[in-house]
C-alpha cells in the first residue's frame, strides 16, 4: 500500500475541515432505490465478545455434525431469534 506524502495528507486535512454544504455533490448520482442483489450492512461487522455457555450434549453435537463454524452458526440461529422477537 502507497504511503502519503505529507502534502496529500495536509490537502485531506484540509478538505476534511469543510462543512458538507461545500461539497459538490452534483457528478455522483442520488441512490433512489437499492438493487434487489444488494446487501446492507455486508462488510459490518459486530464486536464479539468470548463467553462461556453450557448447552446440552446433543444440542452441541447437532451443531458440530454440520461441519466447521458451529460457533458461527449459533451466534447466526440467535440473532435470527433476537430479530423475530423485536419485529413482535
């Protein structure tokens, strides 16, 4: 990756200083609607947090049969669970 120079740097500075109404928006188009293959929030990224948790022996093997990133998918049928309880 290229480093910058302190005159790019001081030049970013510089326009990062401008309030928003200075920026010219007029060449880059208004997003109306998003394309149907769009993904929103795909390269956010939740902060994890380690814990411990004790779960049935065969809830646990359930989840390892399906192969590597058990973990993944726990933390993936959960947050499944939390949405469908804030949408009721």
């Amino acid at each position: 990756m290229k480093q910058l120079t302190a005159k790019k740097r001081a030049e970013l500075l510089r326009i990062s200083l401008r309030p928003d109404e200075q920026i010219d928006l007029s060449d880059i188009p208004e997003i109306r609607q998003f394309p149907p293959d769009a993904v929103i929030g795909r390269f956010y990224r939740p902060r994890k947090q380690s814990v411990t948790i004790r779960l049935d022996a065969d809830v646990l093997a359930w989840l390892k049969a399906s192969g590597q990133g058990y973990q993944t998918r726990l933390n993936d049928y959960l947050r499944e669970l939390m949405k469908s309880h804030r949408a009721s």
